[in-house]
C-alpha cells in the first residue's frame, strides 16, 4: 500500500509527467548530436551524417586499422605526402578544402597523431609532411614522452613547469613511459561520440530528475498532510523506509533506461568497432596517461556516472527532507555542475586541486582523467579518479542513513 502510494504520488504529478518528458526530449538531443557529428564527404563536396556516414568511414579505415607501428605509419605518411602534393592547399578556396578533406576521411586519425608527435617543430601541418622522411617516425611514440619533458621541465610558460613538485613530475613521466607501444588503431567513432555526449546528458539529467526527487519527502508537508503521515504507526517507520528506498529505484532505474537507449541508439547507429583500440589513437586523447581501451574508458563513465547519481540523488532527498522545501533542494545539482565552472576564475594550483575532486567530475570522468589534476599524500601520488571513485560512494552510505534517520526519531508536531 505504502509503496503504491508513493509510486501514485510521484507519476500522478503534472510536474513530475513533464520531467519525464523533458529527459526524453534531453536524451534525443544528445543522441542526435553524436549521430550529427559523424560526417563523410564525397568528392563533390555533399555530406552525409549518421549512420550512412559512419558505414563509409569505417569502410575507408579498413586499410589503416591494427598496430600503429613503424610500417603502418610510413604507409600512412607516402598516403599524405601523395594527397598533399596532388591537391592544391586554398584556405580561401572552399572546393580544395572539400577535396582534400575527402581525400584524408580514411588516414585523418593517423594524420592527426603524427601532427601531435612532430607539428611543434614545424610551422604548418603541410610543411611537416612534405619534410618527414620515413627514418623520423621512428621517433613517433619517444615524441609524446620529450615533448611532456619539455613541458614539465623546460617551457617556462607552461601550466606544469611551474605547479607541480619534482615527485609529480616524476609520476607523470611514468605514466607516459609506461604506455605499451605500438597503440591498436582502428575506426572508433562509435565509441567517440557516445563518451563525448555522455556528460551533457548525465549533468542535465540529473538536474531533472532532481525536481522529481524533491518531491518524496517534502510533498507531504506542502500539502499539509505531515501530521497524520509520520505521526501514523508506520509513517516514521516503513513509510520512511519506502520513500529511501523509491528514490534510490527512481535514480536507477531513469540512470540505466536513458544509458541503455542512449548507448543502444549511438553506437547501434555508428558501430562498436574498435572498442579495443587504444584510447589514445585519437587525437583528443593523445595525451592520456592511462593504458585503456575505448571499451574501458566508456565503462568507467557510465559507472562513474552511476555513482555521482546516486550521490546527488541521495543529497537532494536528504536536503528535501532536512529542510521539508523541494525549492532548495533542486538548486543543488545545479550549483554542483556550475561551481567548478565559477572556480576556474581564481584558478591556482590548490583551486586545481579543489575543483579535481568535485562531484561533477563523476559525471565526466573523462576530464578527471585527460587533466591533470594530482594530489600528494606523504609522498604517495595519486591522481583525482581513485579519489572520487572512493570518496563519494562513502558519502552516499551516510546520506541514505541520515535520509532515513530524519524522521524515524522525529515526533512531528
């Protein structure tokens, strides 16, 4: 009866009924645009998005996917120095532009990596190619750990030259010299996109969700019913038990039903290949310090992401119940998510170090790993995402017994 009440209470609500379309809506926005950012080109310049695009780009990266090793890159480098030199470069000119980006769609990844290694000693892209010569690229993976060097110890300029102690230097050296080469590459844009997109869904989702939320212990008292519900024989007791338990159903089960159709459409529109390629092997990752794969990285999002629901669920219910006012409860996610965006704004190495463990940072696990945010504990280096992982689950314990222990002692008047 209990839990029918509750279960009443919650979907019968206008508000509530609107929530729920409203993630619906959040959850095609964001398929839509991963599906939207995957585009082939053909050699008349028209573009195809989608599905159909990713069928060609997987197609044309057949002949430069498996070990990203010496061969593989001098194949890769004879492919540029061919395009370059029979395509006429024209920033201004918006037919060479198409043409050439046709011709690279199926060596863009490996074009880019080798941009990566080598671009910082040449003035442009173009120039690099034509200069490279087979015998550099043996240089290709010692190119990452020198040019970490540089940054953390002689590029006066840089983030890391001046904030980290000679032990972290130490540790992020390390990190990079213990990655095993060559990398596994391969098309990958699947994966890609569902982890880009990932975090604009957890963090808007849960904003949402935490208006329904609100709502389970506080309801009662907006409609002046509080009284007779936790005054009643079960109301301080099983009822209370029911509304803990109901939140922690509602953030499981809206968490895994929006990630499984948002995963199912994404990467059943754009394809799973290359789940075991290297994260690394694309070029917004080229400087992640972690041996993982596509597969792992995205599994750890979406686990990381459970936990920070569970964590601002959990802490929305115990405010809403704490303070009996849903108003001041859905503000927390929000000044959550925004806080780290309004602490950039003194940033110093110890606000670096502040904004690292934060809880959004669960919901976009990827930041925590691709920065580096590093924290010294008696001499032991640790980076942000064991921290997070562990701190924040913990809370999450304490917070279901405090939601429940605010009014299983509590005579109401």
């Amino acid at each position: 009866m209990l839990v029918r009440y509750e279960l009443q209470k919650v979907f019968t609500k206008r508000a509530n009924q609107i929530i729920l379309i409203l993630l619906a809506v959040l959850m095609a926005y964001s398929c839509g645009v991963a599906l939207m950012r995957v585009e082939w080109v053909d050699e008349r310049g028209n573009s195809v998005t989608r599905h159909a695009a990713a069928v060609k780009l997987l197609e044309a990266s057949r002949e430069w996917s498996g070990p990203l090793d010496q061969e593989l890159l001098e194949k890769a480098l004879a492919e540029l120095k061919e395009i370059y030199s029979s395509t006429e470069v024209d920033a201004q000119s918006q037919e060479s532009n198409w043409l050439l980006r046709n011709k690279l769609q199926g060596v863009q990844e490996i074009a880019d990596l080798l941009g990566w290694s080598f671009v910082d000693d040449y003035g442009t892209f173009e120039e690099m190619i034509g200069d490279l010569q087979p015998e550099d690229l043996s240089r290709f993976y010692a190119n990452r750990i020198e040019n970490r060097k540089a940054w953390l110890y002689e590029d006066e300029s840089s983030w890391g030259y001046y904030n980290y102690s000679e032990a972290e230097k130490q540790f992020i050296l390390s990190k990079f010299e213990a990655l095993q080469t060559p990398l596994e590459t391969g098309y990958h844009e699947g994966w890609v996109q569902a982890i880009e997109q990932l975090p604009t869904l957890l963090k808007y989702g849960i904003i949402l969700l935490s208006f329904v939320l609100a709502g389970v212990f506080s309801d009662e008292f907006a409609w002046k019913t509080d009284t007779v519900y936790y005054n009643t024989l079960h109301g301080r007791t099983r009822a209370t038990a029911v509304k803990v338990g109901l939140g922690f159903l509602m953030i499981t089960v809206a968490y895994w039903l929006c990630v499984s159709i948002y995963s199912s459409i994404v990467l059943g529109n754009l394809g799973t290949e290359g789940g075991n390629c290297s994260i690394q092997v694309h070029s917004n990752y080229w400087n992640i310090r972690e041996q993982m794969t596509f597969r792992q990285f995205y599994l750890l999002a979406i686990g990381a992401g459970y936990l920070g629901y569970l964590f601002i669920g959990f802490l929305v219910l115990w405010i809403s119940a704490k303070t009996k006012s849903p108003v001041l409860a859905v503000l927390i996610p929000s000044l959550l998510l925004l806080l780290p965006g309004f602490l950039h704004e003194f940033y110093s190495p110890t606000m670096r170090r502040v904004i690292g463990i934060l809880p959004d940072k669960l919901l976009d696990i990827g930041e925590a790993i691709q920065y580096l945010y590093l924290y010294t504990v008696k001499n032991h280096v640790m980076t942000a995402v064991p921290i997070v992982l562990t701190v924040y689950p913990c809370i999450t314990v304490l917070l279901v017994f405090l939601c429940y222990r605010e009014y299983r002692h509590k005579q109401i008047a």
